[in-house]
C-alpha cells in the first residue's frame, strides 16, 4: 500500500471523527434536555397524584403512565442514541490507530 493512500484514509477518519465531535453537543443537549422533561413531568404527576389522595405506597407507580411514560421512552432514546455515538467514535479512533500503525510500518520500510 501506498504511502499517500494511508494518508487519504487517515485524512478521511479524521474528518469522520470531526463530524462526530461537532455532533457530540447536539447529542448532549437532546439528552438532558429529555432527561430534564421528564424529570419535571414525573414530579408534576406524583403531585398531582399525592393531591388526589392516592396511598403513598402507590404514588410513584401511577405516576409513571401516560405522558411520563412516553417522556421516559424518549430519555430513553435519548441516552442510547448518545451511547452508540460515542462508540462510533471510539470505532473511528481505533481505525485511525490502525492506520497510524501502518502508516509507521510504511515510514520504517520505506
């Protein structure tokens, strides 16, 4: 392999990883903002809940349905859409590693 060619793929992740860091604080943001919705709706609810005399044993469990459920679902996403981007780039910077071992291969023998 050609060194010019290593370096492409390396400029390539590079950009990839980048891409993917820029990314990272829209990601965040989704992620608490979510966190944070459903923080204050599950408090609203319990309330509410505690309002109209529900056993306090039974609060928290009733709480939980409806429009919690769904904010709950989207937290949810939120988190694992977070987590399967920062493995993508920890994927990025394993081949970009890669690619520096070849590209010190190259360096050694040519």
């Amino acid at each position: 392999m050609e060194p010019l060619q290593v370096a492409k793929h390396m400029e390539k992740i590079i950009s990839r990883l980048t891409e993917e860091s820029l990314a990272s604080e829209k990601l965040i943001d989704c992620m608490s903002q979510a966190t944070a919705k459903y923080k204050k709706e599950r408090a609203v609810q319990e309330m509410r809940k505690k309002g109209e005399g529900v056993a306090v044993t039974m609060v928290k469990h009733q709480a939980e349905g409806g429009v919690v459920a769904d904010l709950e679902a989207d937290m949810i996403k939120a988190t694992q859409t977070l987590k399967a981007h920062f493995a993508k780039r920890e994927d990025l910077r394993a081949q970009l590693n890669g690619w520096q071992s070849i590209n010190k291969y190259l360096d050694s023998t040519g």
